[in-house]
C-alpha cells in the first residue's frame, strides 16, 4: 500500500491511500484514513465531505471527540468508524464516484488541522455475455460467411477477446472485427 502524509507542521499527519479506490457496486467499500498528532487535545473534529466534478463538496457526516454527527439524507449509507477517521459506504452505487475529502481538526493550545482526498471509481460486474449468429444456423457453406455477435448488458471497462480451440484468433484474411 502506497501512502502519503500532509499537514500542517508536521503537527498533524493524515495518512490516506495514494492511489484512486475501486469498489464494486452493490458491494460495502472501506476508505482507511488514519490521523495522528504530537499535541495535547481537548477536541477532535473529523468531517466527511464528497464532490463530483463541476459540484460543490456535500457534507456526509462529522464526529466531535467520537461522537458522531450524520447528514440525515445520508445517515444509512455512510459510517464514520472512530477512532480512526476511516468511512464506510454501504451500498456503493454509480453516483458515489468521485472525490472524498477528510478533514481533520484537533483543538489543544491552537487549533491544527489537515485534509485529505480520496478518489473513489465505481466498477460494474460484467454480465454474462451472449453471442447472436447470422445466419441463425450456424451452417454456412465454403463461399459464405458468418456473423458472430457478442452483447454484454452491463458492465464497466468491458474488452471483448474472440478465441478459437483455446487460442486467440487475430484479424486477418479470414476474421474480420468490428
């Protein structure tokens, strides 16, 4: 796992996953925040906010000293899981994909603070593919050809392989692709 560190002074440090999350949809996903800080606290803060490209950030939900405080349109989807700042989304649906920001506030003598982004994209199982024949017999004599169609209903970043007794076929004289 690849990580890196910010904050202010070095006072305190976020330590969130550098790289973009996938998680599949339908399924929980897990985004693991840690936080620590070399100061005396009287109250931690952590605040959970998401932004979509060309929106502005929704706030999900925050604790103060563990005590946690949703958004009530989202307070069955999202969970803060103290004592780390870690959030769990369940489901994870399409339009959960974008960027979430933690924000990480603790009150001693000042007040230090630190934020974070995660980039979080949203994979849709491929289904079951189905292959159509034209002409619908299959039966074709030496001059004829044949069509082959492969039709997936959903999923993401999908790439169709055509293989024939185990290898893989190629375009050439005989096979065409389209």
């Amino acid at each position: 796992f690849f990580h890196f560190y910010a904050g202010i002074c070095s006072a305190l440090k976020l330590t969130v996953p550098s790289h973009t999350i996938h998680g599949i949809e339908g399924q929980p996903l897990h985004l693991s925040v840690d936080y620590n800080f070399n100061a005396t606290a009287s109250e931690i803060q952590i605040i959970w906010l998401f932004e979509r490209s060309q929106s502005n950030p929704k706030y999900l939900l925050g604790s103060v000293n563990q005590r946690v405080v949703p958004d009530l349109e989202y307070q069955h989807k999202f969970t803060l899981m103290p004592p780390n700042a870690s959030l769990r989304i369940n489901p994870l649906h399409l339009s959960d994909e974008g960027n979430y920001i933690v924000k990480v506030n603790v009150r001693g003598n000042g007040t230090i603070a630190a934020s974070q982004k995660i980039q979080v994209a949203v994979d849709v199982p491929v289904t079951k593919p189905t292959v159509h024949t034209e002409p619908s017999s299959g039966v074709v004599e030496y001059v004829g050809n044949i069509t082959l169609k492969c039709i997936v209903d959903r999923g993401t970043r999908v790439a169709y392989q055509w293989m024939k007794n185990g290898k893989r076929l190629h375009a050439g004289p005989n096979y065409i692709f389209s």
